[in-house]
C-alpha cells in the first residue's frame, strides 16, 4: 500500500500552493502513522 501511494505522490507532485501543501503534509503525516 505504501509504495503505491509513494508512486503516485511521484507520478502526481502536489501543485505549488500555501493549500496544497497543507493538504501534502497532512497527507504525509497520515501515511507515517
């Protein structure tokens, strides 16, 4: 599960945004859990 979600954070880079890159790290700290 995990590498499918590190290959699609790779395939997909999250857009340039003060937004985006809340929903990013809340996204990576979800994942580290």
């Amino acid at each position: 599960m995990c590498q499918k979600v590190h290959e699609k954070q790779k395939a997909k880079p999250p857009p340039l945004g003060y937004r985006s890159i809340r929903s990013f790290q809340l996204r990576k700290l979800g994942s580290a859990l």
